[in-house]
C-alpha cells in the first residue's frame, strides 16, 4: 500500500484518471484542424491514441505511478 490514502497503486490505476485531465474524441480527418482551433484557444494538445477493436481487457496500465512500494 501506499502512503497516501492506503490504496493500493493497483486499485488507484484501475479506479482513478492518474494523467489525463480532458479527452477529446474526433475522427482521424478532423485532427489536425481541432488540434489547431484548441491550441489557438490556449490548450496543450496531444494525441494520446486511437479507438480500435479489441480482443484484450478494457483497460490495462503499463509502467507505475512512482509513489513509492505498493
């Protein structure tokens, strides 16, 4: 367990947004252009994915969040 809260790291992945603060879903073609009028707006843009089918689970995390031995 952690020391903030006693979550454990794998609970807080699967149950908390640990990152992202908005997402924004848009068709491939539009990209560029809403990328364009969010950065204009002041925002910091990035692509962070892609929707796809799956075979696998809904969400899976890969790396750690650093707070110290769970």
């Amino acid at each position: 367990m952690t020391g903030l809260g006693a979550i454990a790291e794998a609970e807080m992945l699967r149950t908390f947004n640990c990152g992202v603060g908005m997402a924004v879903v848009v068709s491939p073609d539009a990209l560029d252009a809403v990328a364009a009028a969010l950065s204009r707006e002041g925002e910091t843009v990035a692509s962070i994915g892609r929707i796809e089918a799956r075979d696998g689970p809904a969400v899976s995390y890969d790396g750690a969040l650093g707070l110290g031995p769970d």
